[in-house]
C-alpha cells in the first residue's frame, strides 16, 4: 500500500476504532458507513472501492499503533467481517499465517509449462495456476483434488460475503470426501488467520456434507 494511502487509512480506521472502543473492551464493532462519515469530518479522499481501506489492513498493513497498544497481553487486533457491511475489531492470538522456518522443506519439480511459466504474471492467478499443474494439493494433502470453481463469492449467515480464490474437491482411498479453499497472496499481501476463518464457514454453509480443509499459499 502506497504511503499516501497508508497514512489516510491509518488516521481513518483509528478514529473509527477509538469512536467506538471503551476501556477493556475485546470486541469492537462498526459499520461500512463509518467509512464515510469518518473521512468527511477528518477531510480524507476515500477510494471508489471503500471495502479497500479495510482489506489493507487484514492483508496488507499493520493497524495503527495506538490501536495495538489497546490489545491484551498476547492478542492482537484484527478486523473480521460480521454481516453485511459490518465489521468488528476483535483479539486472538495470532493474526497472520507464516511459514514455519523450523521445518523442512519439501522440494518438488516443477512441472508447470515452460510456456505458462514464461507468461504468466507474478501475481495469485500465477500461484494458483501454479498450484494446478504441480499437483501439490494432491502431494500435501494426499488427497487426488480437482479444481471446482476460481474466485467463488457467496453470502455467509453472520458475516456477509466472502470471497475464496478457488475451491477443489478431493476424495481419499477411504472414500472420504473433501472440499479445499484456497487462498493465494502475491506481492506485499499476507496471509490472515480471518481468511482461513472465513473459507471454513464458507464450507461448513455451502458444502455441510464434505471435510474441509483450508489451504494458503503465498510467495515469499
């Protein structure tokens, strides 16, 4: 995110935060409309897209500091999706989703294409596409997968909508079947744990009847 942006974002969504917030609290909610009354009483040029300023800081930037210093001891804020343009601040202990250094690598050929890999983008399409030819839901999950839809955007009872880069569908040597959000991240864009709470619920509603397994993958 552009540091003109980063600093009119900042100044928005922490006036909003303190508008709202009381000493203690663990939960705090507002509204999309916010938004704009928020930025015209502090003279902020807001995006045509207003659901940007928000997405910035689940996957892109840090919340304000005087916002962090208002979490409890080993909690961090995060901004989570509660209906239809309604949000909430709220505390867990871990906000974003990195690799873990500690553990081995897995080093797999790669099988994507010479002439895909020659034109595709360094973006997640690119990922994902990536992710296709190489089979590695398969290898990870050992699970045969196939993609099922790119980019689903649906409507979650008590969130509003939700959007998963792409959904597979597997089925085991027991039979058993599965369904796997994937969520892919390019560039600056990290991984948050309220995505990954997002494409579950996404499939707790939309397929009751599959295993869901939530999936990330990001280039680092």
């Amino acid at each position: 995110m552009a540091n003109n942006n980063r600093n009119r974002y900042s100044q928005l969504i922490e006036d909003i935060f303190f508008q709202k917030y009381q000493e203690g609290d663990t939960r705090v909610e507002f509204q999309r409309t916010d938004l704009a009354k928020t930025a015209e009483k502090l003279g902020i040029r807001l995006p045509k897209n207003l659901g940007d300023v928000v997405y910035s800081f689940k996957f892109r930037a840090a919340l304000p500091n005087a916002i962090i210093e208002k979490a409890s001891e080993n909690k961090e804020w995060v901004i989570k999706n509660v209906g239809r343009a309604l949000y909430a601040f709220e505390q867990v202990t871990e906000a974003r989703i990195l690799p873990d250094m500690m553990m081995l690598a897995t080093k797999i050929p790669d099988a994507t294409p010479s002439i895909v890999g020659k034109y595709a983008f360094d973006d997640e399409q690119a990922l994902l596409t990536k992710l296709r030819y190489n089979r590695l839901l398969d290898i990870f999950a050992g699970v045969t997968c196939y993609s099922l839809q790119n980019h689903l955007r649906t409507t979650v009872p008590g969130i509003g909508q939700v959007e998963t880069d792409e959904i597979y569908v597997g089925i085991d040597k027991l039979g058993r079947q599965f369904v796997f959000p994937v969520q892919a991240k390019g560039g600056s864009d990290e991984i948050g744990i309220v995505q990954i709470e997002q494409d579950i619920r996404l499939c707790e509603h939309k397929y009751p009847e599959l295993i869901c397994r939530a999936n990330s993958s990001a280039v680092y």
